[in-house]
C-alpha cells in the first residue's frame, strides 16, 4: 500500500483502526518493519510519512452516532544541509578543531533526532459542529488546486481566501497572504479623520 501510493497512483485511500495519529504512523511503520523491507525505524517511518497527507478520523459515540472527529494533516519535517566548511578559513588548529566540532554536533544531532514529521488538526467536531483550527500547509493547498477542474479550483480559492486570507498562485508558484480589507478599511478611516482634525 505505501508503495502503491508513492508511485503508481494519484491518491490512495485506505482504512486503519488507530485512535491517534502518532499511533497511526508507528503501526504503520511497525508493518513495514516486519516485512523485512526496512532494518532502520527512521527510514521506515520516513516512507510512511510521505504518503500520509491526510488523516480523517471517525469514531462512534455511545449513543450510536458515526461522525468525523477530525480532519489531521500530516507534515514532513524537512532535514535541512547545516553543514559548513568554514574550517578551511581558519587559520589556527583550535580554530579548525571548533569548526568540526560544530559540524559533528549537527551530524549526531540529526541521528539521534527521532521527530521525522509534526501533525495538527485541520478541522475538528466541537459542540455539535465542525471548527477549522488550524490552516492547510502550502505545499497541500498547492497540490489540492492543482488537481481541482475549473469549477472546484472557484470554489476551493474563495474558502481559503475567505478562511485563511490567503491567495493560491497558479501552478506551482506559491501562495500569498491577502491583507485584511476590513483592517486597511479601517486604518484608512481613521487617518482621514486624524487628517480632518488637524
């Protein structure tokens, strides 16, 4: 499944009986793990966390009620080059010695840093409704528009405008923060007064 959603598919849906989404990924990795595929924990997980966009988690009340709790998103952290090769200006060896001792810390830093990815919480269901908590992250709103017909793509820039104030570009060229117009409405407002005053 995780292959099959790494390469050969435009989405992949399946199901899982995880009660969070840290559970999710290490039952998933776990999986992966007793394949034999993978010997290492972070590499495993690391697959596993490139093909988890989204998860929407469902439960059943004791009333009898099905309903989505909500909506996570899953977000690789990415490992960034923090490497230098500022020994090669130094001129003395205790010099040198402090440059690689940077470079080493940074190197056993990442080794021994388990956190592959963070998640939070798009939508959740709260007192009888659902609250939007947190926004979409760049790199899925582009994705999401991307693959939207004309229609959707509408629809889909007038809630995150609306939502989040922000402007999706076309393609892959980013996304940008819409100033509040009810904000510069009002600064505008205020400095005509201040103007008229004086």
């Amino acid at each position: 499944m995780i292959q099959a959603a790494q390469v050969a598919s435009k989405f992949t849906l399946f199901t899982h009986h995880a009660k969070t989404f840290p559970n999710l990924v290490t039952a998933l990795r776990n999986s992966m793990l007793r394949t034999g595929v993978f010997k290492d924990e972070k590499t495993a997980e690391e697959q596993v966390i490139q093909v988890l966009n989204f998860d929407i988690h469902l439960v059943k009340d004791f009333r009898g009620r099905r309903y989505i709790e909500r909506i996570t998103e899953c977000i690789p952290v990415e490992n960034k080059n923090e490497y230098t090769f500022d020994h090669r200006k130094e001129k003395t060896l205790e010099g040198k010695l402090d440059k690689f001792m940077d470079n080493a810390t940074h190197y056993f830093t990442k080794i021994t840093d388990k956190e592959t990815y963070r998640y939070v919480n798009i939508m959740e269901y709260i007192d009888d409704g659902y609250v939007l908590t947190n926004r979409i992250s760049d790199t899925n709103l582009i994705e999401m528009r991307n693959n939207m017909d004309d229609s959707d793509i509408e629809d889909f820039d007038r809630f995150v405008e609306e939502n989040w104030h922000l402007r999706i570009k076309d393609g892959y060229a980013g996304v940008e923060t819409i100033e509040d117009e009810t904000k510069t409405k009002k600064t505008t407002a205020k400095t005509k007064t201040k103007t008229a005053k004086k």
